[in-house]
C-alpha cells in the first residue's frame, strides 16, 4: 500500500535527493520539485522556480499532494534578502497548492536556529547541548522566517507541521552548495596527488570541542517517521547522528582512509578557500589521469560551507532527547557515514 504521496522541494539538494530516494523505497509516490527536473529513478519530476509565483502555481496544479517536505533554501546578498526571498518561496509553494488535501508538512532547517544566521554567525551563544525549546537568537534569520510561514499556512489551510533541525548533513549528492562530505573527499584526494599535508582548515576551537554531525538518511528517517506519527505531530526535532566526536581524532581517521599525512592543527584558521585558490586545474588534472566523471571541482566541493562550518569558535553538540522521548530512536556512527560517502564516491568514479 503507498503511504502517501509526497512532494519534495529541493530534490536535487543533499537532504531533498536522498530524502526522496528513501520516501520512494519506503512505498511513497514522491513527487521531486526543483528549478531543473530530477532525474531520479522513481521519482515524478516537477521542474519550477519558486520565485515566479505564476510558474510555482501552473506546476503544482491538479497535484495529489498529501505530504510536503520543504529542504530547500536560496542565497542571497544579506539575510535581510535571504528572509524576502525565502519566505516568499515557501507561501508562493503553499499558495499554489491551496486546493491539494495536504495533511502534512515538514520544513528542514539546522543548527543557525541557534548559531544565529551566516552573517551573524556565533552571535547566539547559546550553551549546549542545544535544545529545540531555547528561543531565537536576536536578528533577522531565514529560519525563523520559514518556520513563521509553515506555521501561519499549518493554521489556515489545516495540516500538521514538523520542523527539523539537522548539523551539517553528510550524504551523497552533486551540485549542492553544502556539502562537506564529498568537499572533504575532493579536499584529500587533491593532497594525495599533490603531496601536501591534510591541513585542518578551522579553528582550535573546533578541532578541540566535541560536536556533531546528521547523516542524511538519519534525517529522512526522521521526516518519515515524524510526518506519520500522530504523536509527533506539530514539534520542532534536533536530528543528529546520536554519536560525539572531536575534529583533532576524526580529521587523523579521514586522513588515514585516504593514506595521508596529517599536520597539526595550525593556530590560526587556514581555509580551504585560500588553501584551494588553484585547485581548479589541479582537479582538472585529476580528473583526466583517472578518468573521473567530474572534471569542475565547483560542482563537487563547496569550499565556503565547509570553513564556515569548521571555522567556529563554539561548540556546536545537539540534545536529541526530545526526538527519542517522542519515539525516534535511530542512530548513525558518523565515522563510518563518512567511509561509507568516500566508497561511494570512489566507487563512482567521482574521487579517485
């Protein structure tokens, strides 16, 4: 029996993509909504920008939409911006689907809920672990603006409602802004062909602190699980992997898998964003000697996400009490979600 039919937004993305593979082999009709169709086996491709409102509304139209899952965001030059044009996608995607039977709708959002947004990044200082009840962080934030969409629509069209807030997603996709999983792949496969140390990019706060990391199936399940819990219904949940970690032994861990040398920690940041200024040709280099399937290393590795992430002058660990107390008990060795990333990347010839 289908469980119900799905719509996921961002269905290229890291979270949307395996999200909809997942929803797919869980016996959903998924439906993949994204400015460039889909391509994914068994999922029904839906091609529209949510900025044009007339475009949203002609491509939802007629839809049996019962499950909305919202994994998409868009960038712009300040967060005053990021709130305009964010918001205005989420009501123009409900807006067009005002006549569906929608039952459901979960919104991904992450750790900025408490880290304050990328241009006020660290302001929150709140202490951990974070907790889904500590309230926002002072300033503008496209999180908060979201969430304040989901819930006024929730309320008018009558549906349910979950909020999930993953840590830096690891997962398998191309082409996505925020992906430090396969930017760390392509980060180390460049100092294995060039013979420079596995330099940590960061602070030494962060290579020193415990913290933590989601698994992008760990949040599809998640979703899944939250959308069709009766219980859970109308909740904001961490999603985390349920382990903790220090950068200082996971970065030593990644380096032996790719059989590198690590250096210590510097004193000061060292980005990859300047560590990786000429890594285009490099990449390119790569690519042609064994014959990867990705020549442009600005599809693969998304160098800012990643010292932002790293950057960090704060420890960053979730509370995941909630989510178990409410009944989701599924967990993820982060270690072994990186190794399993890195096969997989080999394995399809996008690292060598």
């Amino acid at each position: 029996m289908r469980k119900g039919t799905a719509l996921v937004v961002g269905a290229t993305g890291i979270t949307g993509g395996n999200l909809a593979s997942y929803l797919v082999a869980s016996g959903w009709t998924v439906y993949g909504l994204s400015r460039r169709a889909t391509q994914q086996s068994g999922v029904i491709p839906v091609a529209a920008d949510l900025l044009d409102e007339s475009a949203t509304r002609e491509a939802l139209a007629g839809l049996p939409i019962t499950h909305v899952f919202y994994c998409t965001w868009i960038g712009r030059e300040n967060e005053k911006a990021n709130v305009k044009a964010n918001s205005a996608m989420m009501r123009h995607l409900f807006a067009a689907l005002a006549d569906a039977d929608l039952q459901h709708a979960s919104l991904v959002t992450g750790t900025k809920q408490y880290l304050g947004s990328f241009e006020a990044y660290g302001s929150g200082r709140i202490e951990t672990p974070f907790r889904e009840s500590e309230p926002r962080v002072p300033g503008d934030n496209f999180y908060y603006a979201l969430e304040d969409v989901l819930f006024e629509t929730a309320e008018h069209q009558g549906f349910d409602w979950n909020v999930h807030r993953p840590h830096t997603v690891i997962g398998y996709a191309r082409g996505n802004a925020m992906n430090m999983g396969t930017t760390l792949a392509v980060y180390a496969s460049i100092c294995q062909a060039t013979g420079r140390p596995f330099v940590f990019p960061g602070s030494q706060i962060q290579w020193n602190a415990l913290t933590d990391m989601t698994d992008a199936l760990v949040l599809a399940r998640q979703m899944e699980w939250a959308a069709t819990t009766p219980g859970a219904a109308n909740q904001a949940f961490n999603t985390v992997n349920g382990d903790v970690f220090r950068w200082r032994r996971m970065w030593r861990e990644i380096g032996e898998y790719f059989g590198l040398e690590v250096a210590d920690c510097p004193e000061t940041p060292q980005p990859l964003e300047t560590q990786m200024s000429e890594a285009d040709a490099t990449w390119r280099d790569i690519a042609e000697k064994h014959d990867l399937i990705e020549p442009d290393v600005a599809k693969l590795a998304s160098w800012w996400h990643t010292d932002a992430d790293l950057g960090r002058d704060q420890e960053c660990v979730n509370d995941t009490a909630k989510s178990r107390d409410f009944g989701f008990d599924h967990f993820r060795e982060t270690r072994g979600a990186f190794f399993d990333l890195f096969d997989r990347l080999r394995a399809e010839k996008i690292i060598p």
